[in-house]
C-alpha cells in the first residue's frame, strides 16, 4: 500500500519572536515493511534546517529561524509504501540495545495500580502474554479524546480509564517493564479504516521486544499489531522522547497552535 502525508503545522505568535528553534521527528526511515518514497519538510520563514540521527536512530531535523517572526508554517508531505509484516520488526537498524528499552521515565513509571494491572497478565509465553496486555489495555482504558493532555502519565491516564493512542501506548510500555519486556514508543501515522482521511493528530503504538523474534508492534488503541495501514516514523523511551515537533521560541508572547493532518491511500490521494 502506498500511503500519502500531508501535516501541517502553523504557529502565531502576539508578538514576533526572536528566534525560533524546532526539533523535528517527522521524517520516517525505511525498514522491511515500508520503503519511503518522497518526503519534503518546508517552511514559510527564513530558517536553516539541519538534518542528523538522534541515540535511537531517529532521523531528526532542527530548524533556526534567521529573523524576528510572528507566525511560523512547517508543511510535511511524502509518501510511504507499506506492506504487512504481522507487526514484526526487521531491516531496521538498531542503535541502542533492547535493556536500555526498560528504563522508566516520569511518563512510563508503573505506581502500585499499574503494577498490579500488569501482574493480573496469565503466565506464559513473552508474546502470548504481551497480546493479552493489549487487548486488556484496550478493554479496560476508552478512547475518548480530550480526557488527557501530552502530560499526563501512563499511571494518571491509567487511573482515569480514559485517554487517547498516547496513553494507551504508555500503559502498554509501563506493564511490559514490568513484566520484564523491553517495550518503546512509536509516533506515526494510521490510515484509518473508516476512511476518514483528515485527522486532529498523528498516532502512536509501541514496541516490546522478544526474545528470537525481536522487535513486535502492538497498537493498544485498536488492538491489533501494525498492519500496512500504519507508517512508524520515530521511537522514543515514552511519548515525548519520539515527539515529532519540540522546541522553542525566544520573545513573542503568548503562542498559538493549529495542526492539520491527512493521511490516505495514494489511489484515494490522486482521486481529489
């Protein structure tokens, strides 16, 4: 499948800022199941964009504005050609061994409530019990949008019942280590099902790894491992280590935010 990106992101400012700087994570690298075809990040402002590999092979550019600006536009578009692996990763380079992939950070931190939900998973083989984590963290945690923010926890998200594709994937990483499974974060894309192409965010899943098999993707916010619909983009210790736009701004006041983001079949893409 060949999937079309368009993400755009615009930034206004009350008054013009200074400098601007950007970490952006919004280009994917290829692996066995997707081949990235072609991919442009632009800007309306005068800017300088450098492009380097963060620790966990990232492919990262960082934008400088060169002059006072009040309003900042990023476009992003590519396509990406996807095939189904069972959620299997391979042909990806690894930077970083799998134990450094249990370490917590303040976003994946298990409290006692999370380690006792990670606990109630049966006994048995690492991948059998890792699908049951999925699919009970997609039972017992609802997707409704706007119950959390970017900040909250795994744990807080845990305790609301509530939470979107972020907080599902940070409950699911939180009871991996815990279990003992090195598991990670991904920030990517989702052709939905329902065709409904236009989007308020860009999505997100994890990764645990498994001995002889390696590294697995499990989506906790619809229960399945990625198929071809999905395009993994960047992976982080938790949601804002993979991050796809962090930065900022010296001078301007008060910030302003719009993201628009669309994601369809190349077929569907050509039809508009």
């Amino acid at each position: 499948m060949r999937i079309r990106i368009d993400h755009v992101t615009c930034y206004s400012y009350a008054r013009a800022a200074r400098h601007i700087i950007q970490v952006l994570r919004l280009t994917p690298s290829g692996h066995d199941g997707q081949q990235v075809g072609e991919w442009r990040i632009e800007t309306d402002v005068d800017a300088s964009l450098r492009r380097s590999e963060d620790a966990f092979g990232n492919i990262v550019h960082t934008l400088y504005t060169e002059r006072p600006t009040d309003a900042l536009t990023l476009r992003v578009t590519g396509d990406v050609s996807t095939s189904d692996t069972g959620g299997v990763l391979s042909g990806q380079v690894e930077r970083l061994p799998p134990l450094v992939f249990l370490r917590d950070t303040p976003l994946t931190r298990a409290d006692a409530a999370l380690a006792d939900y990670a606990r109630s998973v049966r006994p048995g083989r690492t991948l059998d019990r890792l699908h049951a984590l999925m699919d009970a963290v997609r039972r017992d945690v609802a997707f409704e949008i706007g119950a959390t923010t970017a900040s909250h926890s795994a744990a807080e998200a845990f305790a609301l019942g509530r939470g979107v594709c972020q907080d599902h994937a940070q409950i699911f990483i939180a009871c991996a280590r815990r279990l003992g499974v090195p598991a990670r974060y991904v920030s990517g894309h989702l052709n939905r099902s329902d065709g409904r192409h236009a989007q308020e965010a860009a999505h997100a899943w994890a990764e645990a790894y498994v001995e002889d098999l390696g590294w697995v993707g499990f989506d906790p916010a619809n229960g399945v491992c990625p198929t071809e619909h999905h395009v993994r983009v960047a992976i982080g210790l938790d949601a804002l280590g993979a991050a796809p736009i962090r930065g900022s701004s010296y001078g301007g006041g008060a910030e302003q935010l719009s993201v628009a983001l669309d994601v369809r079949p190349v077929q569907a893409a050509s039809q508009q």
